[in-house]
C-alpha cells in the first residue's frame, strides 16, 4: 500500500495525485479507481465511500442512487484530505472501480 500526497490547485480547484499513469485528478480517477483504499485526513484514514455503496447494490440493499451520495461524500472527504492510500504496489494505474 503507498500513500499519493495531494497537490492542490486551487485557482482552478483541482486536487491532484501522481499516478503510474501521470497526475491525475482525484475527484476524476481516484474515486472511480479500483485501487483507492482510502482517503487521509490527518493521522485518521477514510474508505472510499463507493466501496461500500457497491457492496450494498451487489447484495440488493441499497438503490442505484447510493453510489451518487457515494460519489458525493468521497468530494466531500478529498476537500479537506491530505493524501489517497493507493494499493496499486504493482504500478498498473487507474483500473475502474464499476
């Protein structure tokens, strides 16, 4: 597991990471990612929150929408995170999640 520290840009309000594929966007990649295991706010690690919304809809509990609020508390994480806890040790880059 490897941490990716977030460098912000915030005249254009961009969080990015450096991927093996090159600097990605968090919200854009990291959240859609296979890879993402977690979002650092200080010393306390967040799970993406789609994780469990897809674990939810493969067992039949939860709507379609739940990976929106999903999508929407991840942005809400990265806004005030510091790095992304990144699993791809093997440097394959982005995979999609869904």
């Amino acid at each position: 597991m490897k941490t990716l520290p977030i460098q912000r840009d915030e005249s254009k309000d961009r969080a990015i990471v450096e991927c093996a594929i090159g600097e990605v966007s968090v919200y854009s990649y990291c959240a859609y990612c296979v890879h993402c295991k977690g979002i650092r706010k200080g010393s306390r690690v967040y799970p993406p929150p789609q994780e469990k919304a897809m674990q939810k809809i493969s067992r039949g509990m939860a709507a379609d929408d739940s990976l929106m609020n999903a999508a929407m508390q991840f942005n809400a994480l990265v806004r005030d995170a510091t790095e992304i806890e990144c699993d791809d040790d093997e440097n394959r880059g982005f995979r999609s999640r869904y």
